[in-house]
C-alpha cells in the first residue's frame, strides 16, 4: 500500500541508518566490496542514489542478478532460429525480443515477418497454443527461482488440457551457485553478499548458509525498498567489522528460513537441476534447472531441432566483465556512444534491470 511504501523510504530513519553505518565503519582502515545480486536491487540503488550516500569505506558492486543480462548469447540464436521456423510462434517477456543474438534478435526477425508475441505470464502462451492448434507455441523460459514455478505451472496446465503445441525453450537459473562461484574469484573480493529479494522468497533464507559456511562471507538477505537496502547494508557492514560470516534475514516481512516449498515442488515436479551458461562467468555447475525427462514432450530444444549459428560476442562488449563486477559500464568504450537503450549491442543495456541500462537512466551515481 502506499503508507507501507512510505514507510520504507522515510528520508529521517534513511539519515539514521547513514549514521549507523558511518559509525560502524568508521575505524575499519580496508574497503569493504558489497555485492548485490539481484536486478531489482541495481534499480533501486541507482534510483535513489544510495551508492553516493555511503562512506568511502563501502563499495557497493552488481553481480549477476538481472536474468536476461546473464543469458548467453547463443540461446539468443537458438530462439532466432527457431523463429524463422515455419509455423512457429515465439512467446516471450518483452525485454528478450531486443537482446542482440550473434547477428540478429527477435526484434529483428519479428520486422521480418516472424511471429513474436510478448505475453506477461507463461500461462498466456498456453491460451496462444490452445487457439492456434496448427502452430507450435514455443515460451522463452528466462529467469530466476522467482519465475521458474510460473513456467513449471504452465507445463503442468498443458499438460493437463493435452496441449501437443506447446514447448518450452529454457535458459532458468538458479542461486546462490554463481554467488559461489563469484566469492571463489581470485580477481574478485567480495566481502558480503546483499541476497536478493523475490528469489530469497522462493529458496529461502538458509539457502546461503553453503556460501557462508563455506567462503565465510556474510550474506544478508534484502528488502529492495531504499530503507531495507540501508539496513542490509548496515547488516553486512557490522558482520565485516566485526569478524563474522552468517546468514541475516533483513526481509523477514516477506521471506522465511526455508522460502515457498510449495512454489518449489511445483518446479521440482517439471524442473531439475542442471549445469549452465552464464554470461561472461562460463558454465556453473548445478546452477541452471531443465525440463525433466517426464516433460521432455515440452522442451523445445529436443522437440524442435534447429541449425544454429556458431554464437559471436560483440566486440568490444563488456557484459561479462560488468556481471562480475569487475568494471564499471563507463568503464566500457561504447557505453552512451554506440550503446543506448535505444540501440543495445549488449544485454545489460536492454534490460531495465540491466547495469549498463541503470547507469544510463540514472547516471553514476
Ligand atoms: Fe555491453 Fe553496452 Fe554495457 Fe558496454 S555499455 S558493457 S556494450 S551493454
């Protein structure tokens, strides 16, 4: 509601909050690097400039949170060319039609006649498939925990109405496996995780405590309101100082110790762990979830072979350096110059959710 929304942006608890970090940090003689991994998380502290408002002690950095950022470009390809497929209708949330593929996108070759619709949930691909009973629907799957169980639901509802039609074309990933990755970066301290909001809701809380007792890094899991952001940070900047590496829950209003376990049977029933690609990273083992077996009827790349082109970066593109949080996206040459939102050459520049794409609305702040 909107008093609740206020409630978590009051500007005097937010100068409170400044104050406690200030004091917890401010005989800590290092740089402490906090790492947020979430998208909604690079908005909002674009957005309200929270990067600026923090002690030069603290440097807040991006990971690989925004989904469509860390998909590979191939799978870009692959649902190109499987546009082109005659009879095909592609399905998808609106940020992957811009994604450019290794020499085209889905905005390309929707111009050039392909059949491209953007839906709002998997569940509206479905009642395309239903009305077009000699068409193939196939549902671009890109996401985090957040979204997975809405794409396994949309399985099961085919499923149960005996949709032949209809096909899933996947790229989901998981976490906390690339946090994992990331902390055992020798190029890279991070010394705290800010855990992400909606996909904490799903996995829960104590899905980190591998990282921390593992890595011994301080995770803490975030509201994405400015206030809650403070506050985690307050959190992980007072586990710093103090020596300690544990799992805190910020964003208790919303996610518990052990997440949804009913959202996750749901995608454990259609869903099971796989290696993936990311984006600039390479391949994290366990760190992607595919179509089962009992469902492969409705995994498009097995249903729907298609030639693909061998995958092209683009030059010049620092995408993968930015998901690390190895550099910063002015930091990149064609940043602003040959990049815009308007004419992305990478996909942390399409997506709202993206780094590039924040620092461009936003500024570096
Ligand atoms: Fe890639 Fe554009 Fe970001 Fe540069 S500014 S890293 S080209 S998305």
């Amino acid at each position: 509601s909107q008093d609740l929304t206020t409630a978590y942006r009051d500007p005097a608890v937010a100068r409170a909050l400044l104050r406690q970090i200030e004091t917890t940090v401010r005989n800590y003689r290092r740089q402490m690097t906090l790492m947020e991994v979430c998208g909604t998380h690079t908005m909002a502290i674009y957005q309200h400039g929270i990067r600026a408002l923090l002690p030069e002690q603290i440097r807040l950095i991006s990971g690989p949170g925004c989904p469509v950022c860390v998909t590979p470009v191939d799978y870009v390809d692959r649902a190109v060319a499987l546009a082109r497929r005659p009879g095909t209708i592609i399905t998808t949330f609106g940020d992957m039609v811009r994604v450019p593929g290794s020499s085209s996108s889905l905005l390309r070759e929707q111009a050039a006649g392909a059949d491209i619709r953007i839906v709002y949930s998997p569940l509206d691909a479905i009642a395309i498939a239903a009305c077009n009973p000699g068409k193939e629907v196939v549902f671009l799957g890109v996401g985090f925990e957040t979204t997975t169980p809405t794409v396994a639901g949309a399985v099961l509802a085919a499923e149960k109405q005996g949709l032949t039609n209809f096909s899933v074309l996947g790229s989901h990933k998981t976490m906390p496996a690339p946090m994992m990755a990331l902390t055992s970066d020798p190029e890279l301290q991070v010394d705290g995780y800010l855990c992400p909001a909606h996909v904490s809701a799903i996995i829960g809380a104590d899905a980190y405590r591998p990282i921390v007792e593992a890595c011994r890094v301080p995770c803490v899991v975030t509201g994405f309101e400015p206030l809650d952001v403070l506050r985690g940070v307050l959190m992980l900047a007072r586990q710093v100082v103090e020596g300690r590496a544990e799992v805190e829950n910020e964003y208790s209003r919303v996610v518990r110790p052990d997440g949804n376990p009913k959202a996750r049977q749901i995608l454990e029933t259609v869903f099971e762990p796989c290696d993936a690609r990311w984006r600039g990273i390479g391949v994290i083992p366990g760190s992607g979830l595919r179509i089962r077996n009992s469902h492969a009827a409705f995994n498009a790349e097995l249903k729907l072979p298609v030639e693909v082109e061998e995958p092209v970066e683009h030059k010049g593109c620092l995408c993968g350096e930015i998901l690390k949080g190895k550099v910063r996206p002015g930091d990149c040459p064609l940043f602003r110059k040959i990049c815009t939102p308007e004419d992305p050459v990478g996909a942390c520049m399409v997506s709202s959710e993206g780094t590039c794409a924040a620092e461009y609305k936003y500024g570096n702040i």
